[in-house]
C-alpha cells in the first residue's frame, strides 16, 4: 500500500505539485520573513528622529556655556539614530505627517540650569522627547533607549564642564595660598621694618613730648594778640556796609531808568510796525472803498426802481386773486348743473319706454337746455380768454422775477465783504488811535530828546562804503573783493553798537543830505509835498555851522537787520557771481541796505531836532484819527442793517418764487380745462340743436328718438366726467393767487428795507471815499515819524544793559566783600573765643605726649610678637598650597569627575543581529505551518488500495508524511543558511528542524485524519497557542500566567531553545538534547493516535471518506 500511495502521487501531477510546491513553503515563509528585519537595530541610523534645539547660551564663571549647540555638535557626529534638526513648527509637522518616530526637544533653559549646579537651588536640566507608539512601538523602544543615551551623555558632559569649573577654582586657590604665604613672608619682613620703625617712633615721642612742653608755655600768650585782630576786623566791615547800601541805591536809580526804557520801546515798535502795515495796505483800502462806493450807488439805484413797481405788482396780484375766486364759485355752480343734466338724460336713456307720455315735458326741458347752454358756453369763453390772460401775466411776472435770486446772493456777498472790511478797518482805526497816543507821549518825554543826536556820521560813512561797493559790483568785480568789503562794512555797523560816537554836521554834509532823502524815497509812495516837509526838517536841524552830540546809539535791531541783509548779500556774491541777472539782484540788495542806513541816519538826524513839530503832528494825527474811528463806527453800522435786510429778502425769495411756480402750475392747468370745455361746448350746441329737431318727429319715430337720447346721455356723460378737473384747476389757481397775495407785502416791505440801507450803504461809502487820501497823508507822515521815535528808544535801550550791569557788578562786589569782612570779623571773634580752649586743649596734648612716651617699651614688645606671628603664617600657607597645587586636576580627572564608571559588556553567547535572534522561531513556526498546508492540500483520508488494513493504511499516509516534513526541514535549513544564518552547531541545527518537522506533521496528521476539517481547525488554534506561549519573542518571565502555564506543553517550546542553542550556543549542549527527545516523545505520541485513529474510521467504514471531497459539490451552484 506504500507503494501504491507514491504511484498514485507520481501519476497524479496536480499532487506532485503540490507536495513539491508545500516543501517549499517553510523556506519561503522563513526567509521573507527573516530577512525583512535582519538586522533592525544594526540600522537605526535610518530611523527618523527630530532634533530642536532651543537652548541659550549662557555664561558660567567667567565662560561661555552652551550646552544645546555642543549637543547638537554631538549628534551630528552620532550615527545610532537618524538625527534631523529641524525647528520647532517643522518637528510639530513631521509628527503629525508620520516622517518622525520621534522629536527631542532641547529647551530654551537648558545651558541656564546646567549653570545653576552650585547655586543655593540648583534646577534639573530637562531634556523632553515625544515618541509616537502607534507609528511603531519598536521604534518607540528604541528612541527610548537613544533618549537614555543621550541623557547620559548629557549628564557626563555638564558633570565634566562643572568639574573642569571646580578644579580650575581649586587651581586658582592652591595660587592664591602660595601668593598668601609669599604675602605672609613680605609681612614677616615688614614687621622686622615695623619693629625697627617703632623704634624710631618711640624716640620721636620723646622729642614729640619736649616741644609739645614748649609750645605749651607759648600758646599762653595768644589770647591777647587775637583781641587786636578782632577790633580791627570790627572797623572795616562797618566801613564796608556803609558802602554796600550806597551801592544798592545806585544799583536800584539804574534799574528803574532801564525799567522805563524798556517799557517805552516796545510799545513804540509796535506804534510804527502797526503805521508801516496800514501804510502798505491804505492804496488797496482806497481802491476797494471806490469800488464799493460805485457798487453801492448802482444797488440804490436798482432797488429804486423795483420799489416804484411794487405797487403794480400788488395791484396785478389782487385783480388774479379776486378774479379766481369768482371764477372758482361760477364753476362750481356750471359743474352742479352738468351733472343735473347728466342724471336727467342718463334717466331719460333709462326710460324710453315711457317717452311717449312725457314728450311735453321733454320739449319744455330742451328749450331750458339750449338756454343755458348758450349761457354756459359764453362763460366757458370767457374763462378761457381770462385763464390764457391770467397765464401770460404769471408767465411774465416768472421772467422778471427770475433774475432776482441771484441779484439778492450777490447783494448779500457784497454785504457781507463789507462788514468785514469794516471790522478790519475798525480794528486797524483803533490800533493807529492807540498807537498814536502811545506815540505822542513818549515823544514828549525830554528824556527821549536828549538820546537821539549823536549817530549821524557813523552811519553817513557805512553808506559811502555801501555806495561804494555798488558802484565796484555794478563793474562786475570779483566776488571775492566784493565779500571782504562786505566784511568791513558789518564790522563797523557792530562797532556802532559798541560805542559812543561824536557826529559832526557842516554845511558840507547838508548839501548831500537832499540827495540821500530822494534816493530813500524812491518807490516807496511818498508824496512831493511830504517829501518836501521832511527835507525842510532835515535841514532845519543841520543850519549851524558844527554841532557834537554824543550818547546816542543805533537801534540794535535794526544794525542786526542790517548785518542780515549784508550777509544776505554775501551769499549772493558767493553763489551769483558771472551771471547778469544774478549781479542785478546783489545791486538791489546793496542799494537797499543803503537806502536802509540813509534813513536811519535821516531819521536821527531829524528825531533830535524836530522832536517838538512831531509831537504837534502826532496830536492833529490822533484827533483825525478820532474822527476816522467815528465815521467809521457809522459806517458799520449802516452796513450791518443794509446786511440783515438782504438776509431777510434772501431769506422770503424761496416763498416767493415757489409761490410763482406753483400759480404758473395752476393757470397751466385752468388754460387746458378751459379750452377742453370751450372745445366740448360746440358739440354740447350741436346736440341740443339736434335734440330741438329731432322733437317734432319724435311721436312718429321712436326709434330715432331713443337713438338721439343715447347719443345726448354720451355727451352729457363727457361734459361731467371733465367737471371735476376744471373745479381741480379753478382751486388750483385760487390757492395759488391766495398764496402770492399773502406774500405780495413781505415783498414789498423787504425791497424798501434793502432801498433805505443801500442809501444809508452809498452815503456812507461817498463819505469814506472822500477820506481816504487824507486819511492816506497822514499815516504816512505818522509812519516815518514814529519810525524816527523808535530807532532813538532802541538806541538807547542797547545802551542801557551794560549800565544795569556794572552797576549791579559793583553792587554785588561790595555785598561780597562785606559778607567776606563779616565773615572774618566772626572768625576772629570765634577764635578769640576758643584761646582759652586751645591753651587747656595743649595742655591735653603735652599730659598725652607724656602717656605716649610711657607706653613705648610695650609697642616694641608688640612689633616683635607680629614679626614671629607672621613667619609661622608664612610658613603654614605655603604647606598648603604646596598641597593644593599637587593634586592632579587634568582633563583626565575631570572626565573620572564625570564619568567614574564603565561598562565592560563580554558575550556568554554571541548573536549577530535581530535576524539570529529571531530565527529558532521563524524556522520552527514555518515547519509547522508547512504541516498544515500539506494536511489541507493533500488527501490524508484516501486510500491507495482497497482491502488494506489500517495499518497499510497508517504506513502508507506515515511515508509520505514523514518524507515531506524531512524535505522541508532540510530545505528550509539550507537555503537560511544561504540567506546568512550561520549556526554553531550544523548538526544540532538540522537535528531540530527534522524532529520539530516531523513532530508537527504526526501532530497535524493524527488531528486531520480523526476529526477531518475540525481537526484541521484544531491545528490552527494549536498554532495560535504556540505563536505567544513558546517564548519564541520575548522572555516567558514577561509573559502572563496563562502562557506561562500551556509553555511546557507545546511543542515549538523545545525547537526553539533547540534551535538557539545551535545557531548562537549559550544553552548547553544537553538542551539539544533534551528537547529533541521531547519533539521524538510528541512525535511517538501523535504517530500513536494516528495508527488508532485510523483503525477506528476504518471499523466505522469512513476509511476513505473526506470532507474535502466534497468540496466540488459545494462549489456547485445551487438548485
């Protein structure tokens, strides 16, 4: 029966196959599992991990901890894990995305705590990673174990810094105690110096105590020479008080005379700045008061004329108010009728049945008809004829008034341009009227007179150089002489304000000064008549032969002005030099500059004489001045009433004009109802002469009759439909006229208001206008007047700071010297007091020279006891640092410091990698999964012969059984060795794949021949129970109790402690042993209950008889 079974696998190719396909199915199960992690922990280099650094370097005894960036140094030259340094938000996003098993993250603290190892609370230095387990738990253990590393070396690193930290201290207290011990040799030799000093120090005690005894006996005569020197000291600070308070006095006259200067001058600047702006802006006030004057006479004139006609507007507008308020009541008894008419016709339409009986009636009720519809269509033409007069008139009256708006907008903006130019000439009035007193009583002051006559002939020589310099630029010379000219000319404009210059003026000087006036007033406005009255002045004042006045100085702001200009100039020079237009411009300048310094000079000159003729001015001035003001006050107001009653006009204009459109509006629409109905009134005649015709042949023909009923029902239907829009209109225009009625006196009453200030507005004007060129000469004349005035205060007010201040110097010098006489006064009465202090305090000091003296054999005693105390201090310190400075604290120490362990690894048995470790149960799983395969593909149940016995039988299926599970274990043993599985013991190595081969074949053949496919599924639990209680993974003592206890009893137990003992050794030899007699014991057992298992299916007649037979007939379809 044997060789019944391999004939009928050789014949059967299908089989054949199979078993051949089902001995290789270990092998591969063995090797892609295997070489799939081979060596996982040899290459977790490749193993992703996320570095983030965000440590800060800090610094820790004097050098520059960073930990995080030396770390990271580190790492990069580490190959056990894939290390990755990336930021923050990119390690974040690698988790997430599964690009990294982990992320070690350095904190922010990391080199600060490493730093606070020997402070008072030192902080752990932390360092944080985040795993992700789901991703690979394997992975997750090995970042464990690469974190563990990490640390550690962290740990060596800090603990070596630290280290390195102490002993460089301990180094540099081993220097310390030797400098110590070579300072206490130098205090050895210097108490040797003290204790030879002391000696000397005693014998200067003794010389001390002799003069001290000395000086004792002089000090006694001292009390009565400081008693002189305090009487006299008394005597000269009387003398000094006595000259301070008149000081004082001098010091206060001079103050209260710069006081009032101050005072007067400011006021005076702002008197002539203010006449300066309203002379500059009199030509333009003048030609806007023509104006204004001319506009004002034009608005008199045309709201004269719209006065004249206001009565014939109300007049007009009165007639169209009454004339629609007839029309409006007419109409409304025509409409009433119409619609009687139209009832009585729309009846009689109704009733044609019964127009036989009341053709009488109808007869009668026509003729009064005809009658008042020939009543009825002359008014309808009358009203059309007042209704297309009444839109005429409203029409015209809406041109004329079209215009009257923007008239009245025009009015009101010139009004209102008035007003503010009568504010600002108010205020301007009021400035010159105070500015004008103000003016007239400074120049009465005779104090002022006496400063003004003393400038003339400095300022008459800067402007022969200014004249001089134009003349050599207007020759085009170069820049550069130019420019130093121009040096001179500022350095002595700032020498005028430095000193008291004498002027001198002939006859000579006044024979040029008419010149110099012309030339200052050339284009500045100035009337001949003016321009005479100044040089008759001038004049005047330079008629003696030679006069000398001194005292006077030039206004310091106008000399700085001056130097502004010059410097002005300067910088033309500098930048215009060679070009035409440029060289006119620096001309223009320097001929201002001197235009400015003639008339300071004129101005001086004719400010000294004509003070007394200025002051009359100035008082005629004030009083037009005055006079001005009051006109001007009249003036605004008949400005402000003209501007309220504009306001008020512009303000009833929107009434008026929509009054007007809405009457235009109404007649509109009067017109059309009235020419509809004059229109309608035709063929209201043609029917009633119809009607009157067509009753005499009424009784004959009916018919005819009710057709021309219908007819006259229509047109009187028409007529009474348009009733109702010509009362509409009628009303329309009633309310209309009512409206413009009542606005009609508003009118009226604001164009006399707008008549009577537009004539109150031009006599004003005419009155304004014919002041101003009086007004114009007397600004101008008060202008250079008070121009005079004040460049004589500023004079004088230069002056008088430097007078303040010597005064004040002398003053506060002989306050300082009395204060330094009082003080020595106190001093010398203080230590006239303390004589008698100072004899007992010598007599104190002798008694302790003496003391001293005693006590000098006990200080020699002292010095020697510190010279021999200071040796041996010397002697101990050098011990120590002899000490300190011998132990070794290297490089090498401080890595003992950090490190002081290490751990030694030997192999008691050695596995290469992962795949070694893993391979006992790889192979022996795969053996026993090719059992099962072989039992489901194979037909263990068939019989090869009928007429067997079972034990035939059971040989048969055992031959071909055991012959596959040798096959495959051999094969599967070879071909790992080829893939790199190199065992210790070959022998033992092929022992174990055969017996655990063909254990779990008898195994898995006696479970599918008794119980058929249960049987099968018996064999996969059994391989269920084998994958976690064989201990093929991880150690049993890590396993839970269950597998714990069904662990001896399995058979991939002993293949597996087999297989490590021959692949990696390390077990002993006797654990071969021992386990392959297990495996031969499970192997006899199951072979056992096969060959019983078979002879029972065969007594039962099920020999042969397989579920797997039927497994075509289950895939049949079914019926």
């Amino acid at each position: 029966m044997i060789r019944k079974e391999w004939q009928f696998i050789g014949k059967n190719k299908l089989i054949l196959m199979s078993v051949i396909a089902i001995i290789f199915i270990p092998f591969l199960y063995s090797v892609f599992f295997l070489r799939s992690v081979w060596d996982p922990y040899g290459d977790t280099k490749n193993l992703p991990v996320a570095v983030v650094n965000l440590d800060k370097p800090v610094d820790y005894q004097g050098k520059r901890l960073d930990v995080g960036n030396q770390m990271v140094k580190n790492l990069k030259k580490n190959d056990q894990l894939g290390w990755r340094f990336v930021s923050a938000d990119k390690a974040k996003a690698g988790m997430r995305d599964h690009k990294y098993y982990t992320t070690v993250t350095i904190p922010e603290n990391f080199s600060k705590n490493a730093s606070t190892v020997a402070s008072k609370d030192p902080q752990k230095m932390q360092l944080k990673y985040s795993t992700n387990a789901s991703l690979n738990y394997i992975g997750k253990v090995i970042s464990d174990v690469g974190a563990e590393k990490l640390n550690s070396t962290v740990r060596e690193q800090v603990t070596k810094s630290y280290a390195t930290t102490m002993f460089a201290l301990v180094q540099k207290a081993g220097k310390g105690l030797k400098d110590a011990s070579d300072g206490a040799g130098k205090l050895e030799k210097g108490a040797v110096k003290l204790s030879d000093g002391v000696n000397q120090y005693t014998t200067g005690v003794s010389q001390l105590h002799d003069g001290l005894a000395t000086m004792d006996t002089e000090v006694q005569k001292l009390p009565s020479g400081v008693a002189l020197l305090a009487s006299g000291a008394s005597e000269l600070s009387t003398g000094l008080d006595k000259l301070s308070v008149g000081a004082g006095q001098v010091s206060d006259g001079v103050n209260q005379v710069s006081g009032g200067i101050n005072k007067l001058a400011p006021g005076s600047g702002l008197v002539t700045y203010g006449l300066q702006a309203i002379q500059g802006g009199m030509p333009a006030l003048t030609n806007g008061v023509a104006k204004l004057d001319n506009g004002a006479n034009a608005l008199t004139k045309g709201l004269t004329t719209l006065q004249g006609k206001t009565g014939v507007l109300v007049t007009g507008v009165k007639k169209l108010s009454d004339g629609s308020y007839e029309l409006q009541t007419k109409s409304t008894q025509y409409v009433n009728g119409v619609y009687q008419v139209n009832d009585g016709i729309q009846k009689l339409n109704g009733k044609t049945g019964e127009l036989v009986g009341g053709i009488q009636q109808l007869s009668t009720g026509a003729n009064q008809l005809n009658a008042g519809i020939n009543s009825y269509t002359g008014g309808v033409s009358s009203a059309n004829d007042g209704a297309s007069k009444l839109a005429n008139g409203i029409s015209e009256l809406q041109r004329q008034t079209a215009g009257l708006p923007g008239g009245v907008n025009q009015l009101s903006d010139g009004a209102t341009a008035l007003n503010g130019g009568m504010g600002q000439l108010g205020a301007g009035s009021q400035k010159i009227t105070g500015g004008l007193e103000a003016l007239t009583a400074s120049v009465s002051d005779p104090a002022v007179a006496a400063k003004m006559q003393d400038l003339q002939k400095g300022l008459a020589g800067v402007a022969n150089q200014l004249n001089q310099l134009s003349d050599k630029s207007n020759d085009s010379q170069d820049s550069g002489d130019v420019k130093g000219k121009l040096d001179a000319i500022k350095g002595e404009v700032g020498s005028l304000n430095s000193g008291s210059p004498t002027i001198e003026t002939t006859p000579s000087a006044t024979s040029n000064l008419d010149g110099k006036v012309d030339a200052w007033a050339n284009g500045k406005n100035i009337k001949a008549a003016d321009l005479a009255s100044l040089k008759a002045s001038l004049n005047a004042g330079n008629t003696s032969a030679t006069t000398k006045t001194t005292g006077g100085k030039v206004d310091s702001s106008k000399i700085s002005q001056i130097q502004a200009s010059i410097d002005d100039v300067k910088s033309g020079v500098s930048q215009t030099s060679g070009t035409d237009q440029k060289q006119n411009s620096l001309n223009y300048q320097l001929k201002s500059i001197s235009k400015q310094v003639s008339a300071m000079s004129a101005a001086v000159g004719g400010t000294a004489i004509s003070n007394n003729e200025l002051a009359e001015n100035l008082a005629r001035l004030r009083d037009a001045s005055k006079q001005l003001s009051g006109s001007i006050d009249e003036l605004s107001k008949g400005s402000t009433s003209l501007s309220y009653g504009i306001k008020d006009l512009s303000g009833q204009l929107p009434q008026l004009t929509d009054g007007i459109t809405g009457l235009k509006n109404g007649s509109d629409k009067l017109q059309l109802g009235t020419a509809e109905l004059n229109s309608n009134s035709d063929a209201l005649k043609k029917g009633a002469g119809a009607l009157n015709n067509g009753l005499s042949s009424l009784n004959g023909s009916t018919p005819a009759l009710t057709d021309g009923i219908s007819r006259i029902a229509q047109g009187s239907g028409a007529l009474a439909n348009n009733g109702s829009a010509l009362t509409g209109g009628i009303s329309q225009l009633h309310g209309g006229l009512q409206q413009m009625n009542g606005q009609v006196p508003l009118l009226v009453s604001g164009v006399d208001q707008l008549t009577g200030g537009a004539g109150q507005l031009a006599g004003g004007l005419d009155a304004l206008n014919g002041k101003t060129g009086a007004l114009s000469t007397v600004i101008n004349k008060l202008a250079n007047g008070s121009a005079q005035v004040t460049g004589g205060l500023q004079t004088m007010q230069g002056k008088m700071p430097k007078l303040v201040n010597g005064a004040g110097q002398v003053a506060a010098g002989l306050n300082k010297a009395d204060g330094g006489a009082h003080q020595l006064s106190g001093g010398i009465n203080t230590l006239q007091s303390k004589t008698g202090a100072l004899v007992a305090g010598m007599d104190k000091v002798a008694n302790g020279a003496a003391t001293l003296d005693s006590k000098s054999g006990e200080l020699k005693d002292g010095a020697k006891k510190v010279a021999a105390g200071n040796g041996l201090l010397s002697d101990k310190l050098s011990d120590g640092a002899k000490q300190a400075n011998g132990v070794s604290l290297g490089d090498k120490n401080a890595k003992m410091f950090a490190a002081p362990t290490d751990l030694k690894h030997t192999n008691y048995s050695y596995v290469p990698n992962y795949g070694h470790a893993l391979a006992p149960y790889v192979l022996s799983l795969a053996l026993y999964v090719g059992a099962i395969v072989f039992n489901f593909a194979y037909p263990i149940r068939k019989i090869s012969r009928r007429g067997g016995t079972a034990t035939d039988w059971f040989l048969s299926k055992v031959s071909v059984g055991t012959v596959v599970a040798v096959a495959m274990a051999i094969i599967e043993a070879t071909v790992m060795m080829v893939a790199g599985i190199h065992p210790d013991h070959v022998g033992q190595y092929y022992l174990t794949a055969i017996a655990i081969a063909v254990a779990s074949m008898y195994i898995v053949m006696f479970l599918s021949m008794a119980f058929d496919n249960p049987g099968r599924f018996l064999a996969m639990i059994l391989l269920m129970l084998q994958l976690g209680g064989s201990g093929g993974t991880f150690p049993m003592e890590v396993t839970n109790g269950f597998y714990n206890a069904i662990h001896p009893f399995l058979p991939l137990t002993y293949s597996i402690m087999a297989f490590r003992e021959a692949i990696s050794s390390g077990l002993g030899s006797m654990t071969v042993t021992q386990s392959v007699l297990v495996l031969i014991v499970f192997a006899v057992i199951a072979l056992g209950l096969l060959w019983w298992s078979m002879i029972i299916l065969q007594r039962k007649h099920m020999n042969g008889k397989s579920q797997l037979d039927n497994n075509q007939e289950l895939q049949a379809v079914e019926k």
